[in-house]
C-alpha cells in the first residue's frame, strides 16, 4: 500500500480514515515506532485513543503491531491525550502513543508519539520506516490499566479550591467527557455538562475552541445558567478554551497573561509563548520579573523549548497551555482549567475582573485560507521572498512583521491544509488596516488563492 509522505507532519502524524490512514499503514508506522522505542533501549509503552469513530480499531491495529514487534504494550483505552502524557511520565520508560485527530475534521485521526520523555515528530517515523528489520522473537505483554483515579487525584492534591463555583464544561463530543464532569465535580464544582457524552460525529459542534462559533453554545449556557465561567475542550483535550460570566470569550494569549501575573508574583522565570500571541504578553512578562521567549507554534515546538529553557509556563494561541511549575510540562487542557478556576480564589476577583485588568487587545482571532498541504509552506515562502511591506520581520514560524502600530502574521498550519493568518492593531481603525494591507499583498504575490477567511 502506497503511504502519503504528507500525513507525516512536523508535529505528528495525521490524515484521512480510511485513505490516508488505516489498520495496514498503522501497521507499518507502529514497526517504525518499535525500531525507534529498540535503538533507545525502551521495552514498553502506554497506548490510547480519543472518541473518533475510526479509534477503537486503530488503536487495536497499533497494540497488536507494537507486540508484534516486540513491544510491551499498556493499553489505556478511551483517554484525552493530557491523559495519555501521564501515564507515559507514570511508567519507566517515559513513552506513549495517542491515537487522535485533535480539533481536525472527524473524518481524520491520527497518532502523537513520545519515546523517551521526548516528542517524535511525524517526519523522524516516515525515515525510519524504510528501515527493514526482522521483527524480535520475543512478543511483547499486552495488559490494561485505567489511570483516570491517580491522574484525578493527583490533581486534587494540586489545586485545592476553597469554594463552590459553578462552572459549565463544553467537551464538544470529545474525548474530554470521560473525565472532565468528574474531575470539576471532585475539585468541588458545580458542574452543569454540555455535550460530554462523546460521539465522534461531532453532533452539535466541531471541537475547537478556538474558533468563536463553536463557543456560541457554552457562551448560550453560562448566561442562561448564571455560571461563574466556562470552559471548552477540543477533541483531544489538550486545549481550553475560556469564557466569563458575563458570556466574553477571552482568547488564549489573555489567558497566559493571567496565569503569568499570578505564577511570576511568586516565582521569576522564563515564559515560552507562540508567534500567533499579542504584543502585550512579552511586555507584561518583562514587567513581571519574566523572561519571554517567543517560539514557533506547535505543541512539538513549545515542547522542545521547555527542555531547552525549563520554563515555568508555556503556551500557544491555539488554547495549549503547558505548567512546568507544579505540573508535568505537557499541554493539559482539563488541568490548565483548574489552574484558570484556582485564580478566581487566589485573586478574590472573577474572570471578567481579571479579564478588565489587562490590556485592551485590538486582535482578531485565528484566521484560515483553505489550501492544499503540498502548497501551503511554498506560499508562504513565495509571500516571504516577495513581500514589501515595511517593518520589523520575524521569520522563525513562516513570517510576522511587527508595524509602529500592530502586526500581522502568515504561516502554514502543521495540522491542517490551511494558512494561518493573525492581526493586532493598538486602535480598531489601525487592526483594520495592517489586515487590509496584509491581505493586499498576499493577493498581489499570489493571486491564484482564493483569499476567503474562516
């Protein structure tokens, strides 16, 4: 069977059920993996799946190849992802394989693979499949082990909250529903559920919070319900999203700045943040006695900066946010909610108030052109080589260019066949305007894109 080299990606691994990816090509991919956990001395490793409708039978594919090929495998099950790196730090070896599609169409799945403490990216497996290795003699012990209990009580032990608060949790029919109602109700919530039952067709909306329309529910809910907040998942859980009692979404890169006002009060250290976040976040860092970092976006990425940098917060515009203070630095969706809810008693303010007391932000949200993944990084390296626009240029994730009065950004998304588009203005009017130019000069250096953001 011919394998797209396509589906092997920076960050991981990623592509259509059943054309691009399936039972055969999880075989060959798990034998990579195998040859890949043998050259580092590592015997075993935690498997796991979120709720896409393809999972339960990749995942079957993947345990029975991984002990094939000598590998001991412990088999998780249904899991988000954040689940999935615990486990993997619980056990000797360090290492871990998640069967997901994340916040992609359900139609997708895909794999993200830690060996050794380490990510794997996509590309490293495509190069060492071609490697042909006789398969060990010994087959590898296939066990079960649910680590729901110890990753939710080792939570609690964490982040003790002092007070009832009511909170509405949006899991989108994701893989967050197997744990996020009970972890919030034993963290003393009141918990009012919406869409945890998980359905991999995505009934309601797709899971992704960071796109404001799959949030016009949870927004619907905290009012209707006089909530204290509200927080969404993705597919996976390895993202949050965020919303205050008064129905504002606020955007990620607000979000760290919270976290980083409380976290640097106590402590000083380096933060790590991605190229889509504000201007006004590496400046409220240096204010805080704080190192910024600014780093490529990319779960992949920010994870290699925290073992490069050993910060105390990382996170991404996305909704990523990795704690290397008091927790394990992997990107935990449920977990940074609990951190978000543990502000509210550490401040004695709400979200909205902690919300009122930063920076007024003239930015958009995320913003996608549909291409194709064979064309996406040579647009943007054609609109890098052949882009006039004046100003500071940043070109360590495709390109920002940094104006007297905002920026704007153009990369390739590494999960999906999009450009990805952000922009900031310090006035509406000036937002408006780095946008229009931007978009102007995109449709200039390539005029076959049909430029229709989403």
């Amino acid at each position: 069977m011919k394998i797209s080299k396509s589906i092997f990606r920076k960050y991981d691994i990623r592509g259509i059920y059943p054309t691009q990816i399936n039972e055969q090509i999880i075989h060959k991919i798990s034998k990579a993996i195998s040859i890949k956990c043998l050259n580092e001395d590592i015997s075993e490793i935690c498997i796991a799946r979120d709720g896409r409708l393809s999972g339960e039978k990749l995942l079957s594919a993947l345990e029975n190849s991984l002990s094939k090929n000598g590998i001991d495998v412990i088999n998780i099950g249904m899991a988000t992802t954040p689940l999935l790196y615990f486990a993997a730090k619980k056990i000797k070896s360090k290492s871990g394989v998640m069967i997901t599609g994340s916040h992609n169409p359900k139609n997708y799945n895909g794999i993200k693979i830690i060996i050794n403490d380490k990510s794997v990216s996509g590309t490293e497996i495509y190069n060492l499949m071609n490697n042909i290795e006789e398969a060990p003699e010994r087959k590898g012990k296939i066990r079960f082990k649910d680590f729901k209990d110890e990753y939710i009580l080792e939570i609690k032990k964490n982040i003790v909250l002092k007070e009832k608060l009511k909170v509405v949790i949006d899991c989108g029919n994701g893989a967050s529903g197997c744990m996020a109602p009970r972890l919030y109700s034993e963290l003393g919530c009141d918990v009012i559920n919406l869409y945890t039952e998980i359905d991999g067709n995505f009934p309601n909306h797709h899971p992704d919070p960071g796109k404001p329309e799959n949030l016009i529910d949870l927004i619907e809910k905290v009012k209707d319900t006089n909530a204290d907040l509200g927080l969404a998942f993705d597919g996976d859980g390895d993202r949050v999203g965020l919303v205050t009692a008064d129905g504002e979404i606020v955007f990620p890169d607000k979000v760290l700045m919270m976290l980083c006002k409380d976290i640097l009060s106590s402590s000083k250290g380096k933060i790590i943040f991605d190229v889509k976040c504000t201007d006004s976040l590496p400046k409220l860092i240096k204010d805080y006695g704080g190192t910024p970092i600014m780093y490529p976006t990319g779960h992949f990425n920010i994870k290699n900066g925290i073992k490069e940098h050993n910060p105390l917060l990382a996170g991404e515009m996305s909704g990523h946010i990795f704690f290397n203070d008091r927790w394990y630095g992997f990107d935990d969706g449920l977990y940074s909610g609990a951190r978000i809810i543990e502000l509210i008693f550490k401040t004695k303010k709400s979200i909205s108030d902690l919300n009122k007391e930063l920076p007024v932000l003239f930015s958009t949200p995320e913003l996608n052109i549909e291409v194709s993944d064979e064309k996406k990084f040579e647009i943007v390296k054609k609109f890098i080589a052949n882009c006039t626009l004046e100003g500071e240029k940043i070109s360590i994730d495709g390109i920002r260019i940094n104006f007297n009065n905002g920026w704007g950004l153009l990369r390739a998304s590494n999960t999906t066949p999009m450009l990805v588009m952000r922009f900031e203005g310090n006035t509406a009017e000036n937002l408006i305007r780095i946008k229009n130019k931007f978009i102007k000069e995109l449709s200039r250096i390539c005029p076959d894109i049909d430029i229709n953001l989403n």
